[in-house]
C-alpha cells in the first residue's frame, strides 16, 4: 500500500466517523429539542440530519469523498451560523461545539490528519534549478 493509499483510508475513515457521529447527534438534539417543546429547532435538526443523510450516500454509495466532504462542511458551516444568530439557548451552543472539530477538519484547517506541505511530489522547482544553473554557468570556471 502507498502512502498516498494509506492518507485516503485515513481521511475516508475520518469522513465516516464524522457523517455518523453528527447524524447521531443531530438525531439527539432533535428528539431533545421536541422533548422540550422547541419544534423551531427539532425541525432545524431533523433538516440537518436528513441532509446528512445524503452526504452519507453521496459517501457509501457513489463513492464520491470531496462532494461529501464538501456537503458535511457546508451544512456544519450554515447551521453553526443559524444557530449563532438565531438561537441562544444552551443546547444549540452545545451543538455548535460539537460541530467545530468535523468543520475544521473538513476544511482542511484541522490538525488530524496533518497537512502535508505544498509541492512536496512536484520536483518542478529543482529540475527548474538546475536548467538555471545550466544556462547561467560560467565557461571556463
């Protein structure tokens, strides 16, 4: 197995843990949210679970990783901000806390899995160096 193998298992399987942790959760702010009698935010969680769900088979199903990686960033990035302004009770901040470790590795701004440096399997810049070395040279020396 490649490095690069082993890198998408590890992003994929994240990826998964995420979608399902956050249905689940989702699922439980809802029933909880009903429960209290909020049903303004039952049916905002129940929104965000079903759209989960499709990034779930866009993920399992389709095998498409980025749009659902995509979607899952989305929809954590909009609630968040939906709940921030629209809602300030306790359990939608707790909810808010919950999504920030998926949204930041989502983005790519997380710290698990780490990120790779830019360029890092181009050898552009040295074959560049050396053509510049080469035409630069001093005959002669």
């Amino acid at each position: 197995m490649s490095k690069k193998d082993n890198k998408d298992l590890v992003i994929g399987g994240f990826l998964s843990f995420s979608l399902m942790a956050q249905e689940i959760i989702a699922i439980m702010f809802a029933f909880y949210s009903y429960r209290q009698g909020e049903m303004g935010l039952a049916t905002f969680y129940l929104a965000i679970a079903g759209v989960l769900i499709v990034a779930m088979g866009i993920f399992y199903i389709f095998e498409h990783h980025s749009l659902a990686r995509l979607l899952l960033a989305t929809t954590l990035f909009v609630g968040f901000f939906f709940l921030l302004v629209g809602a300030s009770d306790p359990t939608s901040l707790m909810w808010c806390l919950t999504i920030v470790p998926d949204h930041c590795t989502c983005t790519g701004r997380g710290l698990w899995p780490p990120p790779e440096p830019h360029h890092a399997d181009r050898p552009v810049c040295r074959i560049h160096l050396d053509s510049l070395r080469r035409n630069h040279a001093v005959p002669g020396a």
